[in-house]
C-alpha cells in the first residue's frame, strides 16, 4: 500500500485541473522519483465523475503552462489513459492528447504532439485524437494533427471515420479539407452507412453537395436506406426535394421518397403537420399516374391489426376520401412507412410508439396498446433494446389501473412474454460482452428488471379478475421469469426487489399504483417458485433486505412477507457476507418480534453454523444440496455465491414441474 497520503495527491490533482503550476512545483519539488512518479499516474475522481491523472485534467482544461511543467521537470508518462465526460457520455481511454484535441486546444495539442505523445493514440471505443476533433469541429487542431502524421482512415468500434462524424455534426470545413486530403466518401460502417447517410439524417445539404462534388455515391445502407430515404424518414424537406431531382434517382425512388416524406410528417413528434402529409402524399398519387394506361400501382400488403387493418389508397379518389379525416391519414402513414421501410428496419417503431402515445394521451388505451404492441414485436424481432417499451407499457398500466380502466389479460401476457425473452437476451449478452460493455449491459438488464417488477405489481392487483386459465398462465410466466434467476446490478433477485423499500419506482404514473415492499407480490413470487434464500451481491436474503424496513405505515406488509418467506422455508439463521442474520439486521423491535416468533432453529441448522464457524471444508465433501444448505449459514468456507434454480411452481393449490 502506498505511503503517500491521498490527500496530497487530491492537492497535486486539483492544481493541475485549475492550472496552478507553481502550486505543482511546491509539492512536488524535493519529492523522490517514485513519490512524483506515483503522485502524476494517480487517476483521481472527480465531482462531475471524470477519472484522470493530473496531465490528463490538465490537457482537458487547457492549461498549456500546467502541461509544459509537467512534461519539462517531471517527465509523465504521455499516454497515461483517463475517463472523461463529453456531452454526458463517458469515454474510456482518453489520454491527454486526446483531451486536448476534444476541447480545440491547439496550444496544448501542439506541446504534447512535440512530446512525443502517440498522435493516433486511441480511446477504448477506438476513437483518435483527430475523430475527437472533427466530432467537435476544430479545424485548426485537425489540420495540425493532419500535417503532423495523424491516419485519417482510423475508425472507431463501429467503423465510423473522421469523415462521417463531420458530416454528421455538421462541420462542413472539416469535411472539405478531409475531401482535399484524399478519404473515401464511400467508406461505410458497421451498418453500411457512408458520410452522405450521416449528413442526411441531419439535413445538412451544404455537406451533401460538397459530398457529390467529389463523386460521392448514394448507396444503400444494410437496411435498405439511401441518403435520399433517410432524409425523408426525418423528414428533412429541403434535402429531399434537393436530391430527388438528382438525375441518378429514378422515378419510382423520387415516388418512394416523397411518399415516405410525407407518410413521415404525419407521425413525426418533432416535426408534425397533416398539411404536408397529405400534399407529398397527393403529389405523389399523382406522379404514379402520370401515365393513366400505366400506373405504378402499390404493391399489396397484408393489412396490420394494430393499424387497425388498415389499407392503403391506391388511386385519388381513395386519398380525397380521407383528407379531412386525421386518423385515417395516421394509419395511412404508418401502413405506408413499414411498406417502403421494411419491417427489419429499425426507423419504423418510432413513429409507431409516437401515434400510440398520441392515443394514449386522449385515454384511448386500446389503441395505443396494440400500437406498442406492434412496436416492441418489431424491435425485439430485429434484436433491438427494448428497456424504455417495457417500461412505457409499466407506465400506461398504472395510469389505467389509477384512472379504474380494465387491462385484458392478454396484454399482460405479452408484456410479460417480452420481457422474458429480453432478460433471456440481457443474460446471453452479458457472457459474451466485452470489459467495456459490461456496466452498460447490467444497468439495461436492471432497468428490466425492475420494469418487468411493476408489471407484476400491476397483475397482483389484478390477479383475482382474471379467469383460472388465465391465472395458470400469468403464473407459469412469473416461473420462467425466476427461473431465469436475472437481478439487478447489485444482485438482488425480483424477490428482493420486490422486498426492498428503497427499489426505485419510476415517477410517470408508476408510483401511483407501485410501492414496494409488495406483500401480494411477493407471495406470488414465492409461490411460482422465487428462491426465498437467494443472496445478493452481500450475501442478503429476501428475509435480510424486508426486516431494515423502518417505515410504520408498512409494519403490516412486513407481518406478510415475512411470514409467507418463513412458510416457504427461508432460513432464519443464515448469515450475509458480514456475519449478520435477519435477526440482527432488524431496525425495529416490530421486526424482531416477527422474525423471534418464526425462530426455530433444527439440529441441521446448528450442524452447518458449526461447520461454518469452524471452518470446516466441506465442498465435494457433501452432496450440492447440502453444500448449498451449508452455504446459508455463514460466509467463513463458501468459496462463492452460487446461483439456485427454481424446480417448480404452485398454481392455485397444485404443483407444477420442470417448465
């Protein structure tokens, strides 16, 4: 351990993020070699959550004089890495050059750069000092960076370039001097997309035009999207009627992208008008009746449900019918967004979840539901995230269940089903994540968590509305969903959630019907099989995490649980990480007295606390079941948390094996 105070270290980290140089020179003047050198590698964190040296902090802020100190006395290592906070994202692996040229510090890019400092020293994402400065539009540090050696064809993790990341800010100098300098245009990444898709998306027509100067091709990405799509999809108007006159786009692709423009302004929450709607959608009938003895009809489509069947007008008389008629043009727009898009496209959820959140607004719960119904099908369909839809379904749940509206059983059902399948998803993902994707895969995987928590919330309160075959499925859901033994990022199971007082309640709607503990959910957890002993990431049990509840308007909910977790066979003498039982743990003399009055302890619960106390090794020695019992009862010899699986479930009095 080191001999050097952590508060001296805080001192030399402070001076250099405020740039007080001689300040550095005081603490560190006379120190020994390896003081100095262990004081300038130490990462420290700071209140906005950034972790760096201080050559690092300094270069972020640019204080040059800090810097060329630091560099001419004391020799620090140039490629020391730190994590930074840019636009709230955090980025890993940023060293000091990299920071400098993020915030357009020429004077400080230029020190490190004659340094010696690695000038395409990369990020974790893979991200060069000269991505950081086209991404923030500093032409004069890519310039420099540019004469001094830097690759312009490095690519981050996704293969974005230098290119597509100015053409997506907007930074049309940057993208010209990159142009002059020879990249690609066409270079694409992960996703097949080039520059020209990126200033698409944006509407930067001034970038576009200066792309097709230099030969750029609209090509399409992997979904099927030219820059001339994606455009429309946004609904950027002056880009599209910009490039549709391009003499490379065809008639039926200027018919596409008009359609798509103006399906898109009917169900764009950012840039709404029915007007335009219906005027691309009449100038484009009109177009595919140019030639009245040749149309170019629409292709047929299987109507949707959640469009409510919806078919398209095929001809003017069909589309005058409904001009005054807003939802028909809504469904008309959606039907003809997931025609040119494509159901794998992962655009065309979005305009579906904005029309069910305009009918959820006007309680029309039915509709929106099937909407997001159909949304969450397309997204998990096309392997995409769907933490915010689980929880968008969990908020418009409690908003009906507070405003007294009915839920069918059904959408309970499929809500439920989803959320099995991406917690199933979250698991597989995290054995085959890298270091990197970890902490983000853990914090989505709780979000849902804790999302498919309220759901269950909701259906205990509706549980005895629904008929017995209902209630026999609900019930096998909850099973598959233990059984899946998923947990937050601390560990704690969705009993244990659903225990703890200080489980997070979402605020839209949520805490209007959801508060935790829940006593009728958790009995319905236990009885579809909830581990009652399952421990989290500090050896708590259930039975640990409800008795530190201290709030007296919930000693009855406590009485509950604790009695249905007794009943089902939670130990009451098993020991958490720090030696403590549920006994011990307990914050009031309520608590204790519940917990004494189920205080009953057998010969081989006092065997395993013997073997725990002793220290006894007793892994292969015994049967897994006894190991597992053995476990329980103390931290002294259990080499590590094992995870237990549910084997059956209890529906309305009868046992259920091995779903």
């Amino acid at each position: 351990m080191s001999r050097i105070p952590l508060c001296f270290k805080m001192k030399v980290y402070y001076a250099a993020r405020d740039g007080l140089a001689m300040t550095i020179v005081s603490l560190l003047e006379g120190k020994s070699l390896d003081v100095i050198n262990e004081v300038l590698s130490q990462k420290v964190t700071d209140e906005y959550g950034q972790n760096c040296t201080p050559l690092i902090v300094a270069a972020r802020n640019g204080h040059e004089k800090v810097i060329k100190l630091l560099i001419s006395r004391f020799n620090p290592d140039l490629e020391q890495e730190g994590s930074v906070k840019v636009e709230n994202y955090v980025i890993e692996g940023a060293s000091a050059l990299w920071c400098a040229a993020d915030s357009g510090h020429l004077n400080v890019v230029k020190t490190l750069v004659k340094a010696g400092a690695n000038i395409n020293h990369p990020t974790l994402a893979n991200s060069t000092p000269l991505r950081a400065a086209c991404f923030e539009g500093y032409l004069d540090v890519v310039k420099y960076l540019t004469e001094h050696g830097a690759n312009l064809t490095i690519a981050n993790i996704y293969n974005n370039t230098c290119l597509m990341i100015a053409a997506f800010k907007g930074n049309w100098d940057i993208v010209s001097y990159l142009l002059e300098k020879g990249v690609d245009p066409d270079e694409k990444d992960h996703c097949g997309e080039t520059a020209m898709h990126f200033a698409a998306q944006c509407g930067h027509i001034d970038i576009v035009k200066e792309l097709l100067k230099y030969n750029a091709e609209m090509v399409e990405n992997k979904y099927g999207m030219t820059p001339l799509l994606t455009a429309a999809d946004r609904t950027k108007e002056d880009l599209v009627l910009f490039l549709v006159d391009r003499p490379e786009v065809t008639l039926c692709e200027k018919i596409d992208a008009l359609e798509l423009l103006g399906a898109s302004y009917a169900n764009n929450s950012q840039n709404y008008s029915l007007e335009l709607s219906y005027y691309y959608l009449l100038e484009t009938m009109q177009l595919r009746y140019l030639d009245d003895e040749n149309p170019i009809l629409k292709p047929e489509m299987e109507p949707i449900q959640a469009y409510d069947n919806w078919r398209e007008a095929q001809n003017m008389l069909q589309l005058n019918a409904i001009r005054t008629n807003s939802e028909a043009l809504h469904m008309e727009s959606l039907v003809i967004r997931e025609r040119i898009l494509g159901q794998c496209n992962p655009e065309v959820p979005h305009s579906v979840i904005y029309r069910g959140a305009v009918f959820a607004d006007s309680a029309r719960f039915d509709r929106c539901l099937d909407l997001w119904l159909h949304a969450l099908h397309l997204c998990q369909m096309n392997h995409v995230p769907v933490f915010k839809d689980l929880l968008r379904f969990a908020q418009v749940f409690c908003q009906m269940v507070h405003l007294g509206v009915g839920i069918p059983f059904y959408y309970i059902e499929r809500v439920l089903e989803a959320a099995a399948l991406e917690l199933e998803r979250n698991k597989e993902k995290l054995l085959s994540c890298r270091p990197n994707e970890e902490a983000q895969l853990k914090e989505e995987m709780e979000r849902n968590v804790i999302s498919a928590l309220y759901v269950l919330v909701i259906s205990s309160k509706l549980n005895e509305k629904y008929c017995k075959d209902d209630d026999y499925k609900l019930r096998k859901l909850i099973f598959k969903l233990n059984k899946l033994q998923v947990t937050s990022k601390i560990g704690q199971t969705l009993l244990h959630l659903c225990v703890n007082p200080d489980t997070p309640v979402d605020e839209f709607h949520t805490n209007d019907v959801c508060r935790f503990p829940c006593s009728d959910t958790a009995k319905l957890l236990i009885h579809c099989g909830a581990n009652v002993n399952a421990m989290d990431d500090e050896g708590n049990t259930p039975l640990h995490v409800i008795v530190r509840q201290h709030h007296a308007n919930d000693f009855i909910a406590l009485h509950k649980i604790v009695n249905s977790l007794a009943e089902a066979g939670a130990h009451i003498d098993v020991v958490n990480a720090k030696g403590k039982t549920p006994f011990e743990l307990a914050t009031s003399g309520f608590a204790e007295n519940v917990v004494r009055h189920h205080t009953k302890i057998n010969l081989m619960c006092l065997a395993a606390r013997v073997i725990q106390q002793n220290r006894v090794p007793y892994y292969g020695q015994v049967p897994q079941s006894l190991e597992e019992f053995i476990d329980l009862h103390g931290s002294g010899s259990r080499p590590e948390k094992k995870e237990r699986k549910a084997t059956f479930i209890l529906v309305k009095g009868r046992r259920l094996d091995h779903y």
